[in-house]
C-alpha cells in the first residue's frame, strides 16, 4: 500500500490521548494523504482506540459483528493491515495484539513496556533507544527493516499485588 511518507517524530511528547480525538486526526491524516478510511476501517480504528488494553483481531472481530452483523476474519484483517500499513496502530508482536499510535502523523519506532498481568502496554516516547538500536545495527551491517521493541513486566499498579 503506498502513501506519502510520514515525517520523522519531531516533538514524541506531542501525542492525541482521546479515543474522539485521535480518530478526527486519523480521518485528517487520510485526507491529506488521499487515503480512504472506509466505514469498517474507521470502525476497527475506533474499537481499538477506545480500548483500554492491547486488543486480539478475533476480540475485533468479534466487536464488529456485534455492530455489523456479518464480518468475515479477511475484512477485520484488512482493515488492520490498512491502519499498520499508515502508522495508525502499532502490533504488539509478543501478545500479538494491537493499539493506537500516540504520534499517527509521524513516522517512528518505540518500545512497548507491557504488563504480564493486567495487559496494559505504555508506549514510551524517546527516541534516543531507536537511534542507539539504529547505530549498532549499522556497526555491524545490518539495515533494520522494521524495529518493535517490547518490554515484559509488571506494572507500577499491579507491582503493589502479592
């Protein structure tokens, strides 16, 4: 899927909290760029910007279905695919699971702290460990194609719990 190219992350502290607000900027961005946000592509974009937690494709799915009727696996993953594909969402790999990206209109990579009990996943903005990952990439020759660093532990608020 082509689309112009994002800008590098020039201020990560700048970021859209709201799940409202977030989606009016993902539909600006599509704009913009020329890009459709069909009906259940803003539908998926909105199901995982109101969720609290990393979300699953099949919990989607299954939200989808609730509102839509008759979704099928291959629609929910395009829509995913389309929101990967132009920064919207990021996959968490490891739970294999996705969120809302706090900087949609920038091009940027950045770990994931993730909680092992209440799921919850932070997404840190410094992207002093990108370049650091970047360099010794480069020192040993390698060319990173895509960079998901994620982070296993427990929380600040389940770190109280026995």
């Amino acid at each position: 899927m082509s689309h112009a190219p994002q800008q590098p992350c020039s201020n990560p502290k700048q970021h859209v909290h709201d799940p409202r607000g977030f989606i009016t900027e993902v539909a600006t961005i599509c704009d913009e760029r020329g890009l459709r946000l069909t009906a259940l592509r803003q539908r998926v974009l909105e199901l995982v910007a109101r969720s609290e937690r990393p979300v699953k494709a099949y919990d989607l799915l299954d939200q989808v279905r609730e509102g839509e009727g008759s979704a099928a696996p291959p629609t929910v993953y395009r829509a995913l695919d389309f929101l990967l594909a132009n920064g919207f969402i990021h996959k968490l790999e490891s739970i294999n699971a996705f969120i809302r990206c706090h900087h949609p209109r920038v091009q940027h990579s950045v770990p994931f702290l993730i909680c092992d009990r209440c799921q919850r996943a932070v997404e840190l903005e410094d992207e002093e460990v990108t370049r650091l990952l970047n360099e010794q990439a480069a020192a040993l020759g390698f060319r990173p194609q895509a960079q998901t660093l994620e982070v296993h532990g427990i929380c600040a608020d389940c770190g109280g719990e026995a």
